[in-house]
C-alpha cells in the first residue's frame, strides 16, 4: 500500500469515510459517490452538437445561422452541463445556503468537461463574472470567483483580480425577462483596469440567455481586449 493510500485509511478510519453529497453514501471522489457521479456525467453538454458562440443546437458545431449574421464579442461560449437535478440542487445549496464545501465538487465536474477550444496556451489570464458590491455583501462570497480560481489554478493562468472590473447593482437577471434582460445589463460593467490586446477566459456558474456574458465581453472589446471566451458550468437546455 502506498503511502497516500495508507493515510487515507488511517484518515478515514478516524473520521469515517466521507459521504455523497447527494444520496449520503459512501464517498468516491470529489464529494460524491460512484454511482451519483455518473448521474451528473449525463448531464454533459457535447461540444461538438452546439453553436460554439451561442451554445445552442448545431450539428457538427458549425456556428449557427443566428450568430453567423450577428456581431458578437465572443469568440466562443461553452457550458459543460444542462442546469437541471440534480446540478441545479447543487448549485443552489452553493449559492444560496453557503455551503462551501460543494465548490469542490462542482469546480471537478467542470474541469472534467471541458470546452473544445480549452488550450491554456491561448489566454493571457482569467476572468470571473463580477458580483456588485451589495450582491457581493449579501451573499458574502463570489460563486464565479472561487469556481475561475480553480480554474486557472488548474490551467497555471493568471486570475484577474476581482477589483479590475466594477459591476453596477442591477434586479436579478433571474427575475427578468429575456428582452428585459438585454436592458437590464447595459452599461452594467465599467473596467478599472487595462486589457489591452489580452486573450481571456472569462468563467461563470451558469448561463441562461448569454445577456451578463455578452455585456462583460463586449465591455472588454470596448476596452482593447483581444479574443474573449467563456466557459460556464451550467446552461438550462
């Protein structure tokens, strides 16, 4: 037995072996057991059915009609699961009910789906989706942050700080409407740091009609930005 494997033994006959985050069985690798770990793999959005800028269907990854006719900031948007149950428990207790020690798991489940275009060679540095001031103190932590620097610490990138990008307070955008939430975000995003000519990764916990993504992009490009991408864990369908 080697010598990792011996002090998870010692470890665990301490404490007991962990349990599954989901069905409290016994643990297999990341908080969850075998068995609810491939559960959540089925939730894997393929990369090579989707618009590489828009995330929806497209055969063979072609971008797709609607994109192809419209400018825009992004030069690919990814999300490596469909937002449902039980992801979507998951990312709720995260989120809403601060239980922290899920960030593990999920920043594993995203790292083993990666986007196609994940080259770590292509980015200058990492970028979160900024919270403003009184969402940040309301909840008291940054989802975006924490899941972008496991991320750029697995990739060895650069994490933008989280003071380079100011975010005015706007409603919620899961309160709104979709044209609702094209207005909701304009203007929302003021830079106060200098990205020019940077390729970024920007990284998200979820996106629903790309509005906040789009906005920061497009923000970014205004301020000299080069090649701008974002990867997000989750998506609705």
């Amino acid at each position: 037995m080697g010598l990792i494997s011996l002090f998870t033994s010692l470890w665990h006959g301490c404490i007991g072996v962990p349990h599954c985050l989901l069905c409290h069985g016994n643990a297999h690798q990341s908080g969850l057991c075998r068995a609810c770990w491939a559960d959540l793999r089925t939730l894997q959005r393929d990369s090579g059915q989707l618009c590489p800028r828009c995330t929806t269907t497209s055969v063979n990854a072609v971008v797709c009609e609607s994109c192809r006719y419209k400018r825009q900031p992004l030069q690919g948007l990814y999300a490596s699961y469909t937002y449902t149950a039980p992801l979507q428990q998951l990312l709720r207790a995260f989120k809403h009910q601060r239980q922290l020690a899920i960030l593990d798991t999920l920043a594993a489940l995203m790292l083993a789906q990666p986007p196609q275009w994940m080259q770590p060679d292509l980015f200058d540095g990492v970028v979160a989706m900024p919270l403003s001031r009184k969402r940040l103190f309301e909840r008291g932590f940054n989802q975006s942050q924490m899941l972008a620097a496991i991320v750029a610490r697995h990739y060895a990138l650069p994490l933008i700080p989280m003071h380079g990008i100011h975010r005015r307070h706007r409603p919620p955008q899961s309160t709104l409407k979709s044209k609702q939430r094209q207005d909701n975000v304009r203007g929302v995003f003021q830079l106060r740091h200098s990205f020019k000519n940077r390729n970024l990764l920007l990284i998200d916990d979820v996106t629903t009609t790309g509005a906040t993504i789009s906005a920061l992009a497009q923000t970014l490009k205004n301020g000299g930005a080069a090649q701008i991408y974002a990867w997000t864990l989750a998506h609705p369908r």
